[in-house]
C-alpha cells in the first residue's frame, strides 16, 4: 500500500517498506525544522556542555575535601578546605548559571521551531486545494495543527533538554568515574546489557501505540469540532444522547490506549531505576571490597558511588525524553504526510505575467472529470469577451458551479486549457489569478472579527471609507450601522449574530472592495429578500461595468443585467445566445423563464 | 466569577476524581516509601565505612551491600508500584472529565457557543484535560512525596547533626520566599499562554471551514500573514514562561548546593575537632545528594501545578456556566401533539443587543391551527430566523410565549419539544455519517418506506446513484455534496421526523426552478397534515403556505391570505414581489 502523502495514514502496522518510507519522511521533516536554528542549537549545546562539566565536578571536589581537605585540618592546615569548599561553592553557581542561561536558550529553539513549524502546516494547507479538503475533512486538518503538534511541543519543551543535559552528564559522569576508578567503570559497562534490550522492548511496542493515540486523538477532535460547528442541528434533532454515546466510545478508545502507553513506560522506567540501584551495589562491593584489602580510599568509594548514583538519575529523564520523542515521532509521521500532499492546483512554476487585465475568458476544448473518472463537463468550448455578463442557468447538478469553479482555478480541467486573457490560467500566478478572478459563493463564511474586517478581506488595506463606500454600494450599509457596534461589530463564531441574508450581503461587499477584473458569482442572492436582491443587483450594475461577469442564479431576474444567457443541462450547453433571443425562442430557457415568471406572484 | 487561589481552585478537580483518590493515595504513599528507601541507603554506607575505617571486614561490607541493594530493589518496585496504582486511573478521570465537558457543551444553548470561540472550547477538550491528568497522576504526586521526603530528609539530618542541618536549612529558607512570588507571577502568564493557544486553534478552524473564501479571494498569504503574527504573540508568551521557569530553576539548584558548601566547611571543622566522624559526614553528604532531586523538582513541580490550576479554571468556566435554556424541574408532556403552536405577545432580543435599540421581536401575536401552514415574510434581517428559533428554544423568548397545544414551551423538556417540532435550517448541516442516519436523525426507528418517502418528497433520490447508495458517508459538513444537494438532504431529515409542526427556514433557496416546483407539489401532501410555519423571500414559497404573516418592525403586521395581501399591504408588495401594482416587471435598469 502506498504511504503517499495522507493515503493510509490511519494504518498501525506498517510493512518494513512502509515504515521506512514514513520514517524518512519524518526525519526529513525533522532535518528541516532544525536548520533554521542549528546555530542556536550549537550554542545552547556549548552552555550545556559547561553546565554539566561543572555539575560533574561536585562529587570530585567533595572527594578532595574529604581525602585530602580532612587529614590536611587535622594536621592543622585548613587551606586545602578552603580551597576546595571554595571551587564547590564557585562551580555550582557557575553550573546553575549556566543551566538557566541554557534553558533559556532551549526554550527559544524550540520556540522557533514551533512557530516555524505550524506557520508552515498552515500555510501549506491553505495551499492545498478545495479537493482535498473536501475529502480530507477539516476536523482532521485541525488535529493535525493542534494535537499533533502539541506532542512535538511536549517534546521540545522538556525533552529535548532533558535528553542533551542528560547524555552529557552521564557522558562526563562517566568519564569522572574511568579517570577516578577504571574497574568501577567496567561493572556500569556490563550494566547497559540489560539496559538495551529493555529499551529494544519499550521501543517496539510504544511506536505502534502511539500511532494508535495519533489516530484515535483525532476522530476525538473531528467528532468535536463537528458537533460544536453543528450545535444548532443537534440540539434541533435531539443528536446530543446519541452524540454523547459516540464520544463516549471515542474518549474510551483513546484512554486505553493512552493508559497502554503509559503503562509502558511505567514499566520501563523502574526497570531502569533498578539496573541503577543492583549496579550501585556492584560497585559498592567491589569497592568496599577494595578499601578493606587497602588499594582503595575511602573518599574514592564515597565518590565512585555518588557517581554510579547519578549515572543512573538522569535515566528517568532520558527515558521521559524517549518517550515523547516516541510520540512526538507518529505526529511527525502524520503531519509530514499532510506536507507531502501536492496541490492538485498546483502554481505555476514559470509564470507568465498578466497586464494590463481585461477579462476575456476562453475555454479551449476543456474537459473535466472527478479523479474517480467520472466524468462531469464533457469537452466544450466557450468564449467570454470582456466586459460580457453571461447568466448561466440550468438545473441543480447541471454542472453550472463546476464550470465557474474552473474558472476560479478551484479545480484544473482534465483536459484543454481555460485561459485568461490570451494565458493558461495555469501559467498564472496565484496572486495574478485572484486579482483578476472573485468567486462569490452561497456560503457565506464570515471570519471571527469585525463586519470592517470581514469586508476589507476583499482588500486588506482597504480605508474605513472605502469599506463604506462598498457596503452602501450593495445596501448593507444601513443593516450594519443598526448592529451593535455598526461596523466595529464582532460576528462572532461562523457569523451568529447576523442572518444569512446579511451575511450575504457582507460577502457581496467583500467582493465589491476586491475589485476584479472577472467577478463569478456563484447563487450569491439566493438568501436575499426581494428588496435587498434588487438592491444588489442595481449595485451589481454599477460593478459589471467594464467587467466580466459569471452569474449562477436559480432566480432568473439576474437575466436582466445578463447580455448573453447559458443553459446548461448535464454538463453540456444546450443553449446560448441574448436574452431576448432565448426567452422569444421555444427553448429550455423560454420554458424555464415562463415558469419563473408564474413563480413570481 | 470570584479568583480562587491555586489550592483552592486544584481542589474543585477532587469531586471529579473521587474513584482514582484511594489509589492516588496510594500511589503517594509509594513514592513515598521509594524515597525513604533511597534515603535509607546513605545510612548504611555510613556505617559501613565508619566500621571499615575502625576494623574492616567482609562481614560489614556484605551486610552494607546486601542493604543497599535491598533497599535499592525496593525502590524500584515502589516506583513500579506508584506508576501502576496512578497512572491508569488517571485516565480515567481525563476521561470523565473529557465526557463532563462535552455533555455540557451539548446542553448549553446556542447563544453559548454563539459567544465562545469554537478553538477554546476545543483546547480546553484536548490540551487543557490531558494537563490536568498529568497533575494528577504525577505533579501532585511528586509533589506530595518530595515536600514529605524533603521533611523527612531534614528529621534525618538533624539526627544526624543538628549543627550542620540547621544550616543547611536556614540556607535553603529563601526558596520558600522565591515560590511563593513565582506562583503569583507565573500564573497570568500561564493563562495567557493558554489562551493564546486556543485563539490559535480558533483560527486554524477558521482558515479551513472558510477555506472557499480564502481561496476565491487569493487571501491564503494574508491569512497566514494574521496567523504567524498569532502564533508569534504565543512564542513570546512561552518565552517569557520559560524565563520565569528558568530563573526559579538557578535558585533551585544552586541554593542547596551553597547550603551543602557551607555544611561540608562547617563538617571538616567539627571533625577536626573530634565532634563528629568521617561516616557520619558523608550519610550526611549523601543524603543531601538524595535530597537534591526532589529540592531540585520542587521548581518544575511547581510550575506545573500552576499550569494545571489554569487548566482547571478554563475547565470550570465552561461547566460554570449557567444553561440559561433548561429543562423544567417537572416536566409537562403532550401525549398526543396535534402542532396548535401559539406565538403570545412574543419578544425577543440578543442579550448585546444596544440598549436604545428595540426588541428585535418586539410584541409578536400568531396563532397556527393543528394542520396549518404559514408562511413567515419579512426583509432581510427582520428576525424571521430568530422567530423560528424561539420555537424549539434555541434561543428563549425574552417576552411573552410560546405555545405547543396550549402549553407553554418551556414547561416540556428540550427533548419533547424538539420531537414535536422539527427543523430544517437555511445552512443544511449534514453530519459525516450515511445519507440514511443523517436522513433519519430525528426519528432513527423509520421504516425503509418513510426514509424513501422523505427522499422522494424533498427530491433527493439522487441518494441512491451515490456511490454506496443511501450507505454512502457523506462528507463531514455534507461538503461533497452541492449546496442544493445538501439542502435536499435536509429538508428530507426534517419530513422523516414526521413531527407534528414543521419549522422550514426558506427550505428551498438553493434549488433551481424546475426542482423547487417539484419539491413544493410533493411537500404540499406533507404539509396537508402537518403544522408548518416556512420562511420564504420568493412567492413560489410563499404558495406552499395556506396563510402569510409579514413581520416588520418586530411586530406582525399583516396575517392573512398570499393574494389579499398582494393586492392590499403595500410593504408585503414590497417584500415579496418583483412585479409592480400593475403587475409588470420591476426592470433595475430604471
């Protein structure tokens, strides 16, 4: 099975093909985050290093004290303990300088690599196309920008330097421990034996389990965005026992297997601890076995194991850090999957630039299919001149929200080019393309903010005037001063606040401001009153002019601002010529039109 | 809402932890136990090598050995035995914690989540409970057995010599000063960094449910833009935490390290002047090495336990929260619902809503007989949604009544109410589940022949040449679905729950003219039978109805037939239709 991109990434058991492929990707992913703040890195190594020498040193200088400090005060010499208390003294506030200094340090790498990281997740799912949203789901695309990397944040925050500290001090500790007593050093060498083979088991069996958190984390977090995004239908169709239910079996299925690998752990860490302490009385009786024949000090075995003691302290940690990084490393596999995905609208790699814009569209022989084959747009051509306003009508699924889609680049046809200007919207860049083309669609999403915000979206550096000027030119002006704060209002999660219709009607003037060349509007009215339809399209009058304009709409008025009317039916254009022409005619369109018009009254 | 301290506010987490308690207990008393076997070991090298340094045998040493490596086992399997009494049932209590807050969020109304983010709401599910597990199964764990070892550890030393303890202690005093002043410090800057999170999570949900609006705009940049500057603002909140956390760390470590300094030049002295021997210097000395961990946590310990205090006041402000739309204490019940549904002197209002502003809904009068339909006009942004909704009491009336065969709304349970009335909303929300459960949602026990009724009512046989039929899943939102797909489906789920009053807000706006007529001469058979009250912006819809109520300025200003109005209410002309009183098109282009 192919581990591309997000494909099987709920897969727990991988084949060794597969879990090679998907361990590249994510040390890959983990090479590229790091190079950004490699050089940090090496300086927080270097104050790492500094710290733990001078930790290391503690019981060496304790050592002295009591071998050669004591018989020298007894002798009545009291400067050696002076001496030594002293350096004691100076390295530990040297140490614990160091460390805070270091920590500092950690928490800016692994700050940056935070920010890094998530800044590019999003940036790369808004790349993305609408496809793979589509089947991607957005609870997922948010587990993945919050769980997930929640677990690579746990790792950075105390992992990573845990585990730097952590090898240091057992590296130094140990070097202490050949240069004070070689043989001692020898039975803590025999002791990583066990120490591997306990770390093999932990290993094998947390990287399957904490795929399986991976997994069930984020069915948790889809299962939750979707019933707080949903509220209002639950509560009306009484979901919230049922919904209960399912959460209930979800936040099962992630305790257990969160509590498995917890378990894990809580097996392999006192495991660790005993390998330590059995050491310790290793050397403990070789040691005193020593003293006793006489070839060894007394300070030396107090030293040797102090030293084997803290060998094995920094074990907890590392083993805490191996367990995140587990963790963290099924996060990474998940998320590298998600930058791995291409998208299917992919930007132009030569662009060609496009000025000064017209607004002639062109569909040269396109086709398009789904890529499940079927297909939706048989091939077709069609020429939009500039300036034209084309009202594309047809029944619900004649493929008239596909067609405009095409020309929002929101898919790429199968086969053919549409072409903007003379150019293969392909060859454009994506700013180019979204300059020229606004899409206006039925749903009208409104971004947590103010109703100014949400308007200048159309234009980020739009003035307060101008937003006005683009509110009043679709009537929402006066709806908008009656909210509570006019346009400083905040619309709240998804719009609450305010109705579809003024939704709409914000929408409308977010395209207004945006100011394209080709304006596709996509049954953007069909919330609308009457009243306020008619306003738009009065305001429409003065927009379209000069402009393109592709206009879906189930409520044929729009026709009246149309010069040129498109009927389609199963993909294909059936009909296409003037309104006037169309409606005298014996056509679809006559016979929808006649229709419409008994609808009015 | 008052500001508990840390203590105070931990301990609100207890009640919800009850059944875990006993093997917390537990668990501490191990740690406990696997630190007093730890501190155990120094005294028996000490007198191991007081006994060699007098008269050496193997007999000592073995004896020493076998101790150390006793009271070493031991200390291993209290460990084990702290892991496994703690850490399983902690899971449990995220768990429940887990189910509690969802439960809640479910029951509390729609104006709730209107106001709160739905990215807080998710941190607090996710990040916020596991922070509270890890608290529990471990800070307070740790922390509980290292302050006792810690205590302990000082009772040792001061039997040991009582000279050098209280110097180490009195040296170690300050760190008290030093947590106390970081608990305080530490703790805005926690909360702040939580929440920054969950505004964080915000967008992101933002950024992917209004990906189309995005793209369509070319806006991806700019909204990354207005992300990384978020994200950013967290990066120096952690920073500043990590700054906090670090200078507590140097006092942590290195106070006890001067105290030991000052110990072992106090030590030499006395045994210099034969008060005190080599052995009993270095128990002295290993036990303060036993000590410097949990000294050396204390800091961490700390900052983590300030860290879950914030989880849990983010938790308790959701469950806090009054749920303003509840069910009466006993409930009233309609055993034969005949959908008689009585608007009184009904007003309504958003709790923000300016002062000077009047009721949105300001004094509505509508009585819909048993079988009747009535169709709700009025411009946009009128309250025609918000009067639909007082209906089912997604919102509560703020005046006045709502009734249901004479009895008042809020005397039935949520539950009843909603199986009398059903809804299908302007925005279809479909749930990621088949085309059936989504269809059957609010009556589960239908009959294949109502789910293909519903279907063929709403014109949604277009279900079953989806891939799997009517098993096919159904993106969540619907999303693979067109819009009058997804409406189709909705209004399908409304009709399968064969309730006694429909509530239709402007059902068929998506669809096209062809398959509107359709799915108004099918629903005219359902709505025979039912009650309905259906708002529409299009005469076509307004035909469905037997009645029209126009609703303007609050208040319901004409009832009666669609062609009486027509012909005698200038503002209903108005709103409803496109033809002038001569009955000729209103052109835009004049």
């Amino acid at each position: 099975m192919s581990m591309q991109g997000v494909k099987n990434e709920e897969k727990i058991e991988l084949s060794k093909e597969e879990q090679a492929r998907v361990r590249e990707r994510s040390l890959k992913l983990l090479g590229e985050i790091i190079k950004p703040v490699k050089n940090r890195l090496f300086i927080s190594l270097a104050l790492v290093i500094t710290s733990q020498a001078l930790r290391v040193s503690g019981p060496w200088l304790i050592a002295l004290i009591i071998d050669r400090g004591i018989p020298d005060a007894m002798a009545g010499d009291s400067s050696t303990v002076i001496w030594t208390v002293g350096g004691y003294l100076a390295t530990s506030i040297a140490a614990g300088f160091t460390i805070a200094y270091f920590l500092r340090f950690a928490a800016r790498v692994s700050q940056d690599i935070m920010f890094g990281l998530r800044k590019r997740l999003f940036r790369h799912t808004q790349r993305l196309s609408v496809e793979f949203h589509e089947t991607y789901t957005s609870g997922r695309v948010i587990a993945r920008q919050t769980s997930d990397l929640d677990s690579i944040k746990e790792l950075l925050d105390s992992g990573g330097s845990e585990m730097i500290s952590g090898i240091l001090f057992m590296l130094f500790t140990a070097i202490a421990l050949v240069t004070l007593d070689a043989s001692s050093f020898l039975i803590m060498l025999v002791s990583f034996i066990p120490l591997f083979f306990l770390t093999r088991w932990f290993q094998k069996n947390t990287r399957i389990s904490y795929r399986k958190t991976r997994v069930a984390s984020a069915k948790l977090i889809v299962h939750f965005v979707e019933s707080m995004t949903g509220i209002r239908a639950v509560k009306a169709f009484r979901k919230e026992k049922r919904n209960e239910d399912t959460y209930k079996d979800l936040v099962e299925d992630y305790r257990a297997v969160n509590a498995k690998v917890i378990q894990l752990f809580g097996i392999y860490d006192p495991g660790l601890i005993m390998i330590g302490n059995i050491t310790v009385a290793f050397v403990l009786l070789w040691g005193g076995f020593r003293v006793i024949e006489g070839d060894l000090g007394i300070g030396v075995l107090i030293s040797c194991i102090l030293y084997a003691r803290s060998f094995y302290e920094p074990m907890e940690n590392l083993a805490m850090f191996y367990n995140s990084y587990q963790s963290a490393n099924s996060a990474l596999e998940k998320i590298s999957g998600v930058l791995e995905e291409e998208p299917s609208v992919p930007e132009a790699t030569n662009p060609t630039p496009l000025a000064p814009r017209k607004g002639h569209i062109q569909f040269n022989t396109v086709e398009f299919a789904y890529s499940n084959g079927k297909v939706v747009l048989p091939k077709f051509n069609m020429d939009i001149p500039a300036g034209q306003t084309i009202a594309l009508v047809g029944t619900t699924g004649a493929g008239k929200s596909t067609l405009a889609k095409l020309i929002g680049r929101f898919y790429d046809p199968s086969a053919g080019t549409v072409e903007l200007d003379g150019v293969d919207l392909r060859q454009l860049t994506d700013d180019d393309l979204r300059k020229a083309v606004v899409m206006v669609t039925q749903e009208a999403y409104l971004f947590s903010g103010t109703v100014a915000e949400n308007i200048s979206l159309g234009k980020p550096e739009a003035t307060m005037e101008e937003i006005e000027i683009s509110a009043k030119a679709v009537g929402a002006h006066e709806f908008i001063l009656s909210l509570p704060d006019g346009y400083n209002t905040d619309v709240n999660k998804r719009g609450g606040r305010v109705s579809s219709g003024q939704r709409q009607l914000i929408s409308f003037a977010r395209a207004f401001i945006a100011d394209p060349t080709v304006l596709i509007l996509d049954e953007a009215t069909s919330s609308l009153d009457i009243p306020s339809e008619r306003m738009v399209q009065k305001g429409l009058q003065t927009l379209l002019a000069g402009r393109t304009a592709i206009i879906i709409a189930h409520r044929l008025s729009t026709v009246s601002i149309a010069d040129r009317v498109v009927v389609m039916e199963h993909g294909q254009i059936i009909e296409d010529d003037e309104p006037a022409v169309l409606i005298a005619g014996t056509g679809k369109f006559a016979k929808m039109h006649k229709a419409w018009r008994d609808s009015l009254v | 809402m008052k500001k508990l301290g840390t203590v105070r506010t931990l301990l609100r987490i207890f009640p919800y932890a009850k059944k875990a308690l006993p093997r917390i207990v537990l668990g501490t008393i191990a740690a406990i136990s696997g630190h007093m076997f730890a501190l155990a070991i120094p005294e028996f090298l000490g007198n191991l090598i007081d006994s060699i340094a007098v008269n050496a045998t193997f007999d000592a040493l073995l004896l020493a050995v076998f101790a150390v490596l006793g009271m070493g086992l031991l200390e291993s399997v209290m460990v084990l035995l702290r892991r496994w009494l703690v850490l399983t049932p902690g899971t449990h209590v995220e768990a429940g914690l887990r189910r509690t807050l969802y439960a809640k969020l479910q029951d509390l109304e729609v104006a709730f989540h209107d106001k709160w983010p739905s990215g807080q709401l998710l941190s607090r599910a996710s990040s916020d409970l596991s922070m509270i597990r890890r608290w529990l199964s471990f800070g307070l764990v740790l922390l509980v057995a290292n302050m006792f070892t810690i205590v302990v550890g000082f009772l040792v030393l001061y039997s040991y010599n009582w000279i050098l303890a209280t110097i180490f202690f009195v040296v170690m005093s300050p760190l008290w000063v030093l947590g106390f002043k970081f608990e305080k410090e530490y703790h805005a800057t926690a909360r702040m960094s939580q929440d920054q999170a969950g505004d964080l999570a915000t967008s992101v949900e933002e950024s992917v449910h209004g990906i189309r609006v995005i793209k369509s705009f070319g806006r991806g940049s700019f909204m990354t833009e207005k992300f990384a500057n978020d994200a950013l603002k967290l990066r120096g909140t952690e920073l500043k935490k990590a700054k906090m956390v670090s200078r507590l760390w140097f006092y942590f470590s290195t106070i006890p390290d001067i105290a030991l300094g000052l110990c072992l030049l106090v030590g030499v002295w006395q045994i210099v002047q034969g008060d005190l021997t080599i052995g009993a210097l270095s128990s002295f000395i290993l036990i303060t090495r036993v000590l410097h961990w949990p000294i050396d946590s204390i800091g961490f310990l700390l900052s983590m336990t300030i860290d879950a205090r914030t989880a849990v006041e983010r938790f308790f402000e959701v469950i806090d929260t009054k749920v303003d739309i509840s069910d009466p204490e006993q409930p009233k019940s309609i055993a034969e619902p005949k959908g008689h549904l009585v608007f009184e002197n009904v007003s309504f209002r958003y709790a923000d809503a300016p002062k000077e502003q009047r009721d949105l809904i300001d004094g509505v009068n509508l009585d819909i007989q048993p079988g009747e339909s009535v169709a709700l006009i009025g411009i946009t942004g009128s309250g025609k949604t918000s009067l639909t909704a007082l209906a089912t009491r997604l919102y509560e009336v703020t005046g006045g009544s709502v009734k249901l065969d004479g009895v008042d709304i809020r005397d039935l349970s949520r539950e009843e109410l909603r199986s009398h009335i059903a809804m299908a909303f302007e925005d279809s929300t479909l749930f990621s589940d088949t085309i059936r459960n989504n269809v059957l949602l609010g009556r589960p026990e239908s009959t294949e022949e109502d789910l293909a009724q519903a279907l063929e009512i709403a014109q949604a046989s277009f279900a079953y040449d989806l891939p799997d039929g009517l098993d096919t899943k159904i993106g969540e939102e619907g999303l693979s679905l067109s819009g009058g797909q997804r409406q189709r489906i909705a209004l399908a789920r409304a009709v399968a729950a064969k309730p006694a009053v429909l509530v239709l807000d402007d059902p068929l706006s998506a669809l096209d003219v062809d398959t509107e007529a359709m799915v108004e001469d099918a629903l005219r058979t359902v709505l025979k039978a039912t009650t309905a009250l259906i708002v529409a912006h299009r005469p076509s819809t307004v035909q469905l109805a037997d009645k029209v109520a126009l609703l303007q300025d609050g208040k319901i200003t004409a009832f009666g037939k669609h062609s009486d109005l027509l012909a005698s209410n200038e503002h209903y002309r108005y709103v409803i239709s496109s033809l002038d009183a001569a009955g000729k098109m209103i052109e835009v282009n004049n």
